[in-house]
C-alpha cells in the first residue's frame, strides 16, 4: 500500500531555496498554462 500523496508535507528542490508553499497536491494532478505551482 502506497502513502496517500495528499498528507507528504516535504517536497524536493532542484534549486537553491526552501519551498514555502506547494500548489500541488499529488502526482497526476492537472494544472494548466501559467499556473503557480509553488512559492519559493
């Protein structure tokens, strides 16, 4: 059984900085052009 995506509270960074607020909820979740999907 695989942990429900929706309550992981961490998220990698493939930049310098610390992710401060995470748009996206899950893996598979639809987004569209120019959507904000994280604040940095």
């Amino acid at each position: 059984m695989e942990a429900d995506e929706r309550s992981i509270y961490s998220q990698s960074s493939h930049i310098p900085g610390r992710v401060e607020r995470l748009m996206v909820n899950f893996t598979g979740e639809y987004i569209k052009q120019g959507q904000i999907i994280a604040y940095i």
